[in-house]
C-alpha cells in the first residue's frame, strides 16, 4: 500500500528546509563572533582549527537536511500520482 498525510509531508519537508535555512544563518552568526573576538595564543589557534571543522560538520547537516526535504518532497508526489492526485 503506497499513501500518506499529503499536508503533512508538505509540512515536514518545509520544515526540514527551514531548519537548513536556520542552521546556515546559525553558523554564519556564529562564524561572525569568533572571527571577531580578539583571542591569541595555542588555545586560540587550536579553538579556530577546532571550529573550522565545525562549520564543515554543521554544513554537511544543512545538505542533509535540504536533501531530506526534497527527498519527501519526491515521495509526496509518488504518492499523489500512485493515489490519482488525493
């Protein structure tokens, strides 16, 4: 059997979007403070490399987030077409 909520898949995959959007602005502000603040030293030098993987990690979570949203939005219209458009 091949169905679903079709509002509610429209809902999850605009949410799923949303929080990529989030997460982008999220790590854009973030970026923005700690290229801003005055720090040197090991500690900030280890701090910087640290979290320049974090902004490539927390990318690697917007792409997946933004995939899944499009993924469900596939689904949804496989859905709609197996169901004759209900």
């Amino acid at each position: 059997m091949t169905g679903g909520d079709l509002p509610g898949l429209d809902a999850l995959s605009a949410k799923l979007k949303s929080f990529a959007e989030e997460l982008a602005q999220l790590k854009a502000a973030a970026g923005k403070v700690v290229v801003g603040t005055a720090w040197t030293g090991k500690h900030a030098n280890e701090f910087r490399v640290a979290w320049t993987q974090c902004q490539k990690n927390i990318g690697l979570i917007e792409t997946d987030l933004a995939n899944a949203a499009s993924a469900v939005q596939k689904n949804r219209q496989a859905i709609t077409i197996a169901t004759g458009g209900q």
